[in-house]
C-alpha cells in the first residue's frame, strides 16, 4: 500500500482504497435517505385499494386533495402553531442566551450545563411533567382552587394552550444554545465602540447585537420551527386529539386510515415546505454576516 | 452590596437595570425549565396515587415499575437499539468525516448536504419514507429497521463532531508518520484515531442519546416486539397519567444527567 505524497494533503483526489471506504458511507445515504425519499414521492402518485394497500399509478389526485379546506387549515394551524413557538423561545431564549454568554467563565460553565440538561432529558419524560401539572387534579389547579376557589377547575390540559406551552418547554434550549454560540462570537469592541459613539443600550441592540447574532438566531429557529411544524407526539399529549396538527394527520394515514398515498403526498409538501424554509434561511444568512 | 455612588437615573443606571433585568430573567427562565420536571421526580415518591396531595415518602412506585414485564423488555430493546446505533454510528460517522475531510471529489458538496440533511429533516418524513421502503422491499419491521432508521439520523452527528476535531489538527502529524515509515493505515490507527479519540467518544455518546430518546423514527419502524422504551411510554402517557411512569421519568433523568455528566467530564479531558 504506497501512494504517492500528494495524496497527504487535504484535497487529494481519492485513490482506490478510499473509494471503497467512501462506499459504506455512500451507500447508507442513497438506499436510506435518497431512495426512500423518491419512493415517498412516487407512492404520493398512487392510489389506496380498498384494503389499505398501494396501487402505484400516476395521479395528481391526492395532490388534489390537499387543497381540500380541511388540510389547508391544518397546514396553516400547524405553521401558526410553529410560528407561535419560535417567537415565544425566541423571546424567552434570547436574553438567556445572551446572559449565558457574557456572564464570567465559571458562571458561564455552569449555566451552560444547566441549559444542556433539559436539552438532553427525554421530550417525553418533560411533556409528560405538563401533562401532570396541566390536567384536572393537577398542581397547577389545586393552586388555582386555593387561590381563587370560585374558578377551579380550569380545563387547561388538552388546549391549544397545553400544546404550545408544551412546545417551547421542549424546544427552548434548542434555541438558547445556538444563539448563545453566537452571541458568544460577538466582538465586545464593537458594542464598546457604539457606546463610545453615544448609543445607549435600546440603539446598540437592534443596530448592533441583532445584526451580528442573526445566524445563531436562524439556526435556532429552523431548529425549533422544523420540528414543531410535523410535531405529533406533543400534540397527542397534551392537545388530545382536539387540535390535529400536521404532523397528527400524516401520522393517522400512514397507521390507522391506511392510506399511504396521500400521507405520501402529506409528506411530499411537508417536505417541500422544509425545503422552501432552508433555501430561505440560506438566502438570508450571508446578509446577517456581512452587515455585521 | 455597597451604597450606590450613582442616583438611580444615572445614565448608569439604565445599562445596570438592564443587566440586573437579564440576571432575573435568566434565573426565571431556569425555574421554569427545571420545576415541572423536579415536581415530576417529587412526585415519584409520593404514596398516593395521582393526586395533588403528598401522602407519604414511598418507594412504592419504583418497586411497582421491577414487576412490569413490558417497560422492562422495552427498556433493554432500548439499550440494544442504541447499542448497536452507536456502533454503526460511529464506524460510519468517522470514517466519513476521516474521507470527507481528505479528499476532494466530484459531488462531495452535495454529498455533505445529503449527511446533513436527516440532522435537520423532521423526523416524521424520514419515519414514513422508509416505511415506504421497508413496504416495497418486503423487509418485515423489527430490531434491523429501527437501527437502520436510528443510525441515519444519529451517524451525521459523530460526523460533524469529528470534521471538527479533523479540521483543528495538524495536517503535518499525519505527514510526520508516513515520513517515519507508517503505512497509511498505520498513520491513522496509530496517530489520527487516538488524537480523535475525544470526538468520536462525544460524537457516540450523543448517538445513545439521540437513539434512546427517540420515538417518531421509531413509531414508524418498529414492530410490537422490538418496540423500545419511549414508544412504551408514548402509549401509556396518550392514555393518562399513571405513577409507574412518574418513577420510570425520574429514571430517565438519572440516565440523562449521567450522559450529561460524562460528556462535561470528556470536554474537560480534551482540554
């Protein structure tokens, strides 16, 4: 096994061997990412038999359907739902974010680990925490009969309110640390330099902070927004089966109504709609730097 | 704290509002991410049943969760799961990283785009797509499927992690081995692994997680028997409340604040 010296450096071509080693690598993606995704769209052309199973064709006709009003208000209640809880960890999350980043190292360590424990806790072990606290003999409504007895018991768990209190509980760190990481990249010069120049702290945050912390904040929000978009777990908990959002529907055909062609094709524009909001965030990042 | 040596409305006063402002907020926003789960833990060792009440210390609830054949079976078909997840996730992940990082080729932008994007696709259509495959291919759902699923969302993970160890080493280790006679392999078994060794133990131990937490994935691609915990779980909690799960929450977080603790542990080490 010789090869040639330039083969050391970053940026050879690859010879044999490494081909073959790209293989694995190679192969896992096609069969388990790419070809599964051109099925997905080749079966949202299909149709169901009466007995669930998928007759391949080729038919706009479940495409058709998804302009139905029902499904497009589902569609726009989940990305309502979406755009509600990236605002509400945004507003939340940021001032976290930026305290984490500018308190002194050892404060600093601390907060961090304190913010990447609930990111690691199960999603189902912290949703399942507000299904107690929410529901009728719950925590939150024994406080409320002794606080005010005359308003007990509110019915707060299986709300659209569970739901999204739910979602931010879920998502928020997934927003704190990516802005945090960026926040922490912040050249405190520059703030210095704007005070110098006479800004106070309301005119240094938008002109100055925001602009420079603007890819930590998109990547926070495609990762809070892309998951709560095609949420259905949350949703079932906490939500019931009042407040069907997308990803409950798609969810339903594929398991229980059995028609996999139009989950299929469910899929196919939740897709497309993922793909829409990167190419988007793509488009808007480079901005965010060189303003900066 | 001392006298202030500045009136309220100060111009300084208004920056250290501000920051007094965010050190209460941050503090806030901490009690709301730990209370409902450490009412939750509390909660596991309260006697009564469900309700609002503490009744008593009790262990009860723990010992109740030993006689449950199902959680248990769900919980090792977990731990296999995740086992074999991080294996795979990590051969596949370093090797990646390792060529990705070497060589350039035609199509390696797309391809890194493709390694990213089950990172960052909701879950849900990588659970239904290879459902769709699964069904087409005649591959029966069982153990095979899920880890299939759950190393294609968790291997690009141990892949970033270790492109960016990768990218701060010194290209001339490598250089200085093959000029000392190592083979190719040789350089990288005996001077880039170990000099990886940090991230790939990272890039792993977020695989576990990542796998054993998992559900939607899972949901899609799991048969009864090879069901793990969270799917279990899933379904008891749609049905309600119930205490056992109070206890086997509490155990979830132990799991997790290990992790937690051993990755902190593995970042100081790589300092």
């Amino acid at each position: 096994m010789t090869s040639p010296p330039a083969a050391l450096e970053p940026g050879a071509r690859p010879g044999a061997v490494a081909w073959l080693l790209l293989t694995p690598l190679l192969a896992w993606l096609a069969l388990f990412v790419v070809v599964p995704a051109l099925l997905l769209f080749g079966c949202s052309l299909g149709e169901r038999d009466e007995f669930g199973q998928v007759l391949w064709g080729f038919s706009l006709e479940n495409y058709a359907r998804l302009l139905d009003p029902v499904y497009l208000r589902i569609f726009l209640r989940s990305l309502g739902f979406a755009a509600l809880t990236t605002a509400l960890c945004l507003l939340i999350g940021y001032p976290v974010a930026y305290q984490i980043a500018r308190a002194a190292p050892r404060v600093r360590e601390l907060l961090l680990l304190l913010v990447m424990v609930p990111f690691w806790t199960s999603f189902l072990v912290r949703t399942y925490a507000w299904m107690a606290i929410l529901r009728e003999e719950g925590l939150l409504n024994a406080l409320v009969a002794w606080l005010h007895p005359a308003w007990a018991p509110l019915g707060l768990l299986y709300t659209p309110a569970a739901v999204v209190t739910g979602l931010v509980y879920s998502y928020l760190p997934f927003l704190i640390l990516p802005v945090y990481a960026s926040v922490e990249k912040l050249d405190g010069a520059l703030i210095e330099a704007a005070h110098d120049l006479g800004a106070g702290p309301w005119r240094v945050f938008p002109s100055v902070i925001l602009p420079l912390t603007l890819p930590g904040i998109a990547a926070g929000v495609t990762l809070v927004f892309v998951p709560t978009v095609a949420m259905f777990a949350v949703t079932d908990l906490l939500g019931g089966a009042r407040v069907p959002l997308i990803g409950n529907v798609i969810q339903n055909q594929f398991l229980q109504a059995r028609d996999w062609p139009f989950g299929a094709a469910l899929g196919v524009a939740l897709l497309g709609l993922f793909l829409i909001s990167q190419l988007l965030l793509r488009a808007l990042r480079p901005h965010g730097v060189i303003r900066g | 704290m001392a006298a202030p040596r500045f009136p309220l409305l100060s111009p300084a006063a208004g920056p250290r509002l501000l920051a007094a402002g965010l050190r209460g907020w941050t503090a806030l926003v901490l009690v709301f991410l730990y209370l409902p789960v450490l009412v939750l833990v509390v909660y596991s060792f309260n006697a009564a049943r469900l309700g609002v009440g503490w009744e008593g210390f009790s262990g009860r609830w723990y010992a109740e969760l030993l006689q449950q054949g199902p959680l248990q079976r769900a919980a090792l078909n977990s731990l296999v799961v995740a086992g074999a997840t991080t294996l795979l996730s990590v051969v596949l992940g370093t090797l990646g990283a390792w060529l990705l990082h070497r060589y350039r080729f035609p199509g390696r932008d797309l391809l890194e785009s493709l390694v990213n994007l089950p990172m960052v696709m909701p879950e849900i259509l990588l659970g239904i797509s290879l459902l769709v495959l699964f069904a087409l291919a005649g591959v029966g759902l069982g153990f095979t499927t899920v880890i299939i699923g759950h190393v294609t969302f968790s291997f690009p993970f141990v892949l970033v992690a270790v492109r960016a160890r990768l990218q701060g080493l010194d290209p001339a280790l490598e250089e200085a081995a093959r000029d000392l006679g190592a083979t190719p392999w040789g350089a990288f078994r005996h001077v880039i692994l170990p000099a990886l060794r940090p991230a790939i133990l990272a890039g792993g131990l977020m695989a576990f997680l990542l796998s054993w937490d998992e559900l939607i994935v899972t949901y899609f691609t799991a048969s009864a028997a090879s069901a793990t915990l969270p799917l279990k779980v899933f379904g008891l909690a749609k049905v309600g409340l119930n205490p056992v799960l109070n206890a086997l929450s509490a155990l979830f977080l132990l799991v997790t604040l290990a992790g937690v603790a051993f990755s902190t542990y593995l970042r100081r080490a790589a300092r």
